[in-house]
C-alpha cells in the first residue's frame, strides 16, 4: 500500500507555531580546560497566531542545557521577565512561561536567554576532540554536529528543518585560537575574562570576540562553528569563493588533493544547476574524532580526518578516490539540502539521495579514470538492493513521527536507493531533461523547504512525461521488483520475452495477498552483443510482452539502471555466458547479471549448480567492477558455506582457481602504468588470496616478504602499496603467531595519520589465535581507540571466520552493559555499526533466536531497526545454506565439472 502525504503528517512531534524564529543573535564562550560553554542567545519572533488566541509560553528546543534567566523584549521595547522556565527532559524541550496577556498577539519580539552547557565527547551538538600537535602534546579542539537533532545541545532553538531563519554568531575564545563558522568573519575584538586562580583572586585572560556575517536564512542543523588551532591551504573557484581546507598544524601538504577537488566540484555544480554557490567562502575541516563520514554545514563542512586529508606519497587510489566522493557528496548538499531542504525528514532522501547520486556524477566528470557509474552497479546499488530485499526494510519516503527516529533512516535506502532511483528517472527522461527540472527546482524553491512531489512536478512540467506515476511506486513502497522471464520465442528475425514482475524477497518466503499485489512502473531497457537498445517500455502492469531484434542473446536492465532483480531463463541464461566469456556484454552487465544470481540463488528462484557454472565464466574476467561483483559472491558463499566444511573445501579450491587466475593477469607488482582501476584490482585480488589461498606457500612468503620490507621503512610503497596494505597484513597474521601480531599492532603507534592507523584496525583481529582475538576486542574498549574508530577492531574479528564471530559475539554479550555506556549519547549509528561487527555473520537458525533474545532482555530503541534487519539476515542465511546443502555442490562430482 502506498503511503500518502496526509499519513506521514499524522501525528507528527513538533513545536507549536505559534510564534516562529527568523532570527538567531548568538554567542558562545566555550572553556576548553572545563569542558563546558557559556551561552546567550536573542531570538526574535514572528507571531503567527491567526485567530489571536492568547498564550502564555514559548517552547524550544534544549538539551544538556541549563538556563540562568530569560525575559522577552516587545517591539515597543518593554521588557518582560520570565515568570518560569520549564524543562522536559524526555522531550527535550524548554518552555518559557509568562504573565498571562504579556506576550503580543501579533507582530514581532524576541526573546534573550542565558544559558549554559558541556563539551561533551559524543562527536555531536558542541563536543571537544583530542589530537596531538606537532611536539607531540595533547591538545582539545570544540566543533559541532548538528544533524539532526542536536543544534538543540547548543543552544535553544526550533530544531526543525522547516524552520529555517537567520543566524549571527559570536565566539568569544582564548586569543591564539582559530575560530571558524558558516561565515567569514566581520568583527573581531580583543577583551579580558576574569578566571579564578584557585585563591579567590581574578585573573585576567585575553580573549576575543569573533562576530562572523549573518547566514542565509537556513535549518538550524546546518550553523556550525570550531575552535581551534589549524593550517590551511587555499584557491579560488572560477566564480571568486575562496576555497580552504584546514588540517591539524603541521599537515597542510595533505589538504591539496581535497581542495582541488573541491574547487572543482564548486565549478562543476555551478555549471549544472545554473544556481551559484551563494556564500563567500567555502571551508572545509579535518575534525580528530568525527561520528560520521562528513558534514555538509552551509560554508563549513566537517569531516573525519580519513575522508579529507591524503598522504601525498602513501595514498592509495581507493583512499583518493573516496576522498574525491566525499567532498563531492558534501559539496552537492550546498544545493540539495542546504538551499532547498526537505519540509520535513520524511524525505531525508531528497538530501541524502541527491548527493549519493551527485557524488558520482560529479567525481566522473572530475576522475573519468574511477569510471564511477560503473563502480555504482557493485556499490551504491548492490547496497540497496541487499537492504530492500529485506521485510524489515523500509520505503524511500519513510514515515517519521517523531524526529528521534530519523536516525535509524540514515541508510542505504535513503543514500543508494535514493541515488538509484534517480539514476532511473535519469535515465528515462534523458539528461536534458532531467537536468532541466533540477535547474527550474533549484531556482523555484532557493532557500525554502520542499516535498517529494515537487521534484516529480518539475520534472514533469519539462518532459511531459508521467514522472509522478512512476516514481511513487519507487519511493513510497517499500522493496522493489523480480521481472521474470516467464515465456519466450527465439526466431530469425525477432525475440520475444513474456514479463511477470513480482515482489523480490532475500529469502524467497511466501507472499500473502497484499505482497502478491504489490507491483511497480518498471522502465524496460534492454541490450545485446551490438549494444544498449534505443527503444524503451514502461512496464505498468503485472505481466507484459516485448519484442527485440534477433540477436544471440538478450539482457534485461541494460546497464542495471533500474533497481531490480531479473530472473532469464535457462535459454537466456545459456547465451548469457557467451557475452561474458567474449566481453561483447558491458562490464556493468557482466558484474549486474552475477550479483543478481547470487540473490536469485539465495531466494531459491534460480538452482545453486547454475550459480557455479555462471561463476566458472569468469575465470578470464580483468576488469574492476566485475571483480567486485565476484568478490561479493565468493565472500558472500565462503561466510555461508563456513558451516558446512565438506561442501566449503570444495568451493576453497574452485574459487582459489578463479582468484588465482585474475592474480596472474595482474601480478603483485605495481607498474607505474597502471590505472586507478587497475591498483585498486590488485586489492580486491590479494584480499580474495588472503581469503581462499593464504595458506598457500607462495601467498604466505610473498605477504611476508612485503610485510617485512614495509617494517623497516615504512615510506616503501613500492613493497607495499597502500592498496594491498590491509590485505597483506591479514595474510601475515593468518598465518602467524604473536610475534606477527605485536608486529602489526606497533604499525598503529608508529603510522602518523587515521588512514594508516586504520589498517591495522580492520586486520588485526584475523590472527588466528582465539587467545588474541580476545585480545583485539579487549584493546576496541580500552579506550585508548577513539570511539569513532573502535568498532573497526571489532569487525576485524568478527568478520574475520566462525571462530572470529563467536568471539566477538560472546565479547559483546559479556561487555554489553559498558559498550553500551562508551556511546550511550552519541549517534546510534555507532551501536549500530557495534551490532554488525559483533552479531553478524552467522548461518543459523539457532543463533539468530539466542542473538533475538538477548536484544529482548538488553533493548536497544534506537537500534531496533538494525537489530530486525540482522536477525532478518542471519535466517536468509540460515535458508541460504539449506538451499546449498540440498543441491549438487553437496557431490565432489560436481566440482570437478566446472
């Protein structure tokens, strides 16, 4: 069923609009020794009380926050205390409460407050980092997370995305301190705070008080401000916004590559919106602990040190590759979500899905040699796929209640579903088009808030098409289709293909009435040896018939553009394999059609045995993205089959054939020739070794010898280059003792930025060692590891082999309570990544009822959806190898045939 505009308003939790904010005079003056911040704020009103109906109180948002005083000013300048200030703690809300008849029934006044706060060291509101200067001494730098909802920690406000206003910010801090915020500065003045020197007597510090220039009228999660101490390096765009990127002192070289991307992407999004970037500037901050990946605050954007700063000599191509998308994502946000936001967070997806798509839109125009649409067929939308199959997903335009759920839909649905419907819209509407609506969207709605249906309306106006028709059974209902080839005619001069679309489950379970009617507007692309076809059919129904030119064979979803599944027939399938073998099929075809098998396997639509015979196509595969999507199937079918270990030594030593096969082609040595495509190969590659063939002599010594190599100059990329790094250090402690794994865990104390510290985080806990293991998970809470990275060791445990699960599950249960404590007011994506590492991974029954009643007795609200999703998992899983051990894999007979 379809969901409409009128339920998603339906008992939503907001403040009352009353009275409505237009403008923020803010100040801050944060104490980086006590961990706590001085606040005043005047927030002026707008009344908008149409029936005059009288009110005693103003209620906004607060959390963390305790209020010295408050008195509302009239516009005849009458000053009115406060008779009470009321805080609900659960709500997270303050209300101001006067004289009756005091306030005005109409017009304008504002309200000053005074108020304080804490740095707290949650990576969200106004939070304290920690990082070490040049000399080596600690030092604590304050900034701020807002989104969603936690401007509220900051400073009482209407923390909603509709209430967009005005915000003037001063920050009164000690004098040699940078301080930064959405604006260029426009005053800044010296002055003396008194301080106790722990005898009663005032000293006076030197500060100063940085006022910055008014913001655009924006959401108040997009103000941001830091304090701290930086470098920076600097450009210009073609339209004259001063560029910087800052990194901690001392590590200016490694801002270059992310500000020239950025100046870049500036240029490029000007050029396709026809919307100029509005601010003067456009800073961008490299942050020590950050929950997220980054942070698109208006002029300000924030990111964790890894997704911005690039050793110019160590850095891989798949670190400045995602390097290169995370500026770009951030960057589209200045246009989508930043000057035209969603109404409300339902659609979430209108920021996050925009920016998914432009991140690849925007770093193909700028690397064309990352062949970014290609690598979305095996990302992005490999991503949602395997989400959507789930009945514990959730529709693109989820329903949101109560703001403090939004965080659960920070996923792949709203970031790669979201970005693949609009590759599909795109792709049916031709660029000019859809290039035309967002340019009309952007212009229409600047600096105010939207809905969904107002993009479908733009574009509808340009092309005339049914745009809102077809997109709405995308967005509004969860899942999406299996087109089924259901009958078919192969003749001289034709080809004709029956159609059934039907709802595509991960574990093919039984549909009832409701899911059986469930069906989409399916574009039907199709393509053959000699290319893309031209012509296309919009699929309305449930069944439908299409006829193509003669050809020898016949892919559905050319260029997987639409998110589905396709089940071909075993005819279709037979001549399938021809345009893999001889690679007259596209690379986004040949990786599209593998990653579908995997998925129709595993929903028992399509044999395991036709799976494998698919699989031994490849064996002669060079190129990338396919060997992403071979990668995902073998890894997928080695964590399923570890349970079985008489089918699962068989499927070793077909895979190790295959893996070993693509190694040769491309060899352990780094050519100075190669692409980034190609470096980033040998990765996948030597991962997969580290996987099917690490106990092979050969692998072992070669790991070893690089390792080595690596340990007595860690400058020597030609041994061991950063895009093998991470695997060679699983294999080395695969096959070690704790000599290898002191040896690796030192890397961490010697590397001298996140990036190559984080290598040892993701490989550490593959030692085979159980003793060691525990180890590792014990080193993930000691906190030494920043609480942005700590669950990096825990899924280098659990994601390392049965045993490894079974000890971070057991870790997990046993330290449940002070885990839970580490991020008990930070982001939940953080117990929600806790909760993947930890309690994923398993293939049976079993253990998905022990892990579902351990999350009955230890709840987790802000975590529910991701535990559902999970146990979902674990009993697709659990069905998976069923499906497996019932068929011919089960016979050695079998693998010898391939």
């Amino acid at each position: 069923m379809l969901v409409t505009l009128l339920d998603k308003k339906e008992g939503r939790v907001i403040l009352p609009s009353h009275v409505v904010p237009t403008r923020y005079d803010l100040s801050i003056e944060p104490d980086l020794e006590a961990f706590t911040f001085q606040g005043h704020v005047d927030i002026s009103f707008k009344v908008n009380n149409q029936q005059q109906q009288p009110y005693r109180s103003v209620t906004l948002h607060a959390k963390e926050l305790a209020f010295q005083s408050a008195r509302a000013i009239l516009e005849d300048g009458t000053k009115v205390a406060v008779d009470e200030i009321r805080m609900n703690f659960a709500a997270t809300t303050v209300e101001f409460v006067f004289a009756p008849d005091a306030l005005p029934s109409s017009g304008s006044f504002s309200l000053k407050v005074d108020y304080s706060g804490m740095l707290n060291n949650q990576m969200c509101g106004f939070y304290r980092s920690q990082y070490t200067d040049i000399h080596g001494n600690k030092k604590i730098m304050a900034s701020t997370q807002f989104e969603s909802i936690d401007a509220r920690r900051a400073f009482p406000c209407v923390d909603e995305p509709a209430a967009k206003a005005v915000f003037a910010l001063t920050l009164i801090v000690p004098q040699q301190l940078d301080c930064l915020s959405n604006m260029p500065e426009k005053t800044i003045a010296t002055i003396k705070s008194g301080a106790s020197n722990g005898n009663n007597n005032s000293v006076a510090k030197v500060k100063k008080s940085v006022t910055f220039m008014d913001t655009p009228q924006m959401s108040p999660y997009l103000l941001a401000f830091i304090v701290g101490e930086f470098d920076s390096v600097q450009a210009v765009s073609k339209e004259g916004v001063l560029v910087k990127v800052y990194t901690p002192p001392g590590k200016s070289d490694s801002g270059h590559y992310a500000l020239d991307c950025a100046v870049r992407a500036l240029d490029a999004y000007n050029a396709f919106f026809e919307v100029p970037y509005p601010l003067l500037k456009l800073d961008m901050v490299a942050i020590p602990e950050f929950a997220a990946g980054a942070m698109e605050n208006w002029g300000l954007v924030t990111y964790r040190e890894v997704d911005l700063l690039i050793d110019p000599i160590k850095a891989s191509s798949s670190q400045k590759q995602r390097v290169a998308v995370v500026v770009t994502h951030e960057l589209a946000h200045q246009w989508f979500g930043n000057l035209v936001t969603m109404q409300w967070w339902d659609d979430l997806w209108l920021n996050e899905g925009f920016a998914s798509w432009c991140e690849n839109w925007a770093t193909n125009e700028l690397f064309p040699e990352f062949k970014m649409w290609d690598q979305f067929t095996t990302g992005a939308l490999a991503s949602a796929l395997r989400l959507d199959a789930l009945r514990s997903s959730h529709p693109i335009q989820v329903p949101i209640h109560d703001a403090k759920e939004v965080e659960q839909v920070f996923d792949a649905i709203s970031y790669c579903k979201g970005a693949s419907v609009i590759r599909m819209i795109k792709a049916v509407l031709g660029m000019n088009f859809f290039r035309t609506g967002l340019v009309n969207y952007m212009k229409k709605y600047a600096y105010g808030n939207t809905e969904t249906l107002d993009l479908w309306n733009a574009w509808e106006e340009v092309s005339k098409m049914p745009v809102a028709e077809m997109m709405t059974s995308w967005t509004e209902q969860m899942g999406f289709p299996l087109l089924k080839v259901v009958g078919e005619d192969w003749k001289a001069d034709a080809v004709t293909l029956q159609l059934e679309q039907v709802w595509f489950l991960a574990d093919g379970s039984e549909l009832d009435e409701e899911g059986l009617a469930k069906h989409w507007t399916i574009p039907i692309m199709t393509c053959n040896e000699n290319g893309p076809q031209e012509d296309m059919t919009l699929m309305r129904q449930k069944t439908a018939t299409v006829t193509l030119p003669a050809s020898k064979w016949v892919k559905l979803n050319a260029g997987q553009e639409v998110p589905m599944r396709v089940l071909p027939s075993e005819e279709m399938l037979k001549r399938l394999a021809t345009g893999i073998q001889d690679k007259s099929m596209s690379g986004i075809d040949r990786a599209g059609l593998l990653t579908d098998a995997y998925a129709l396997v595993k929903a028992n639509h399509m044999a395991p045995e036709a799976l494998m015979r698919l699989l031994a196509s490849y064996r002669d595969e060079d190129s990338y993205v396919v060997w992403e999507s071979i990668s995902s199937a073998l890894n997928g079918l080695d964590t399923v089959l570890s349970d079985d270990e008489a089918i699962n030594a068989n499927f070793h030593a077909f895979a190790r054939s295959i893996v070993v096969n693509g190694m040769q082609k491309v060899g352990w040595v780094a050519s100075k020739s190669d692409d980034p495509l190609t470096s980033m190969l040998r990765g996948i590659l030597v991962n997969l070794l580290g996987t099917f063939a690490y106990d092979d002599e050969s692998v072992a010594s070669e790991a070893s010898t690089r390792f080595k190599a690596f340990l007595e100059n860690h400058d020597d990329v030609q041994s061991l280059p950063s895009d093998i790094r991470s695997p060679v250090f699983k294999i080395y402690l695969k096959n070690g003792t704790a000599k290898e794994y002191d040896e690796v865990k030192k890397y961490y104390y010697d590397a001298t930025d996140n990036a190559e510290r984080k290598h040892v985080l993701g490989s550490l806990g593959f030692i085979s060692d159980p003793k060691l293991k525990l180890k590792t998970m014990e080193w993930s809470t000691s906190g030494e590891i920043k609480l942005q990275d700590f669950f990096y060791l825990m899924g280098s445990v659990g994601h390392s082999n049965s045993a490894g699960r079974q000890v971070a599950w057991k870790y997990f249960q046993d330290n449940f309570e002070a885990i839970k404590a580490m991020v008990a007011n930070a982001s939940s994506s953080l117990m929600d990544a806790v909760i993947v590492m930890c309690c994923s991974g398993f293939c049976s029954n079993e253990k998905a009822d022990e892990i579902e009643a351990f999350f009955k007795d230890h709840t987790l609200p802000s975590s529910a959806r991701k535990i559902s999703q999970t146990l979902e998992g674990m009993r697709s899983n659990a069905k998976f190898l069923g499906i497996l051990q019932a068929s011919e894999l089960s016979k050695p007979d079998f693998w010898s045939s391939l």
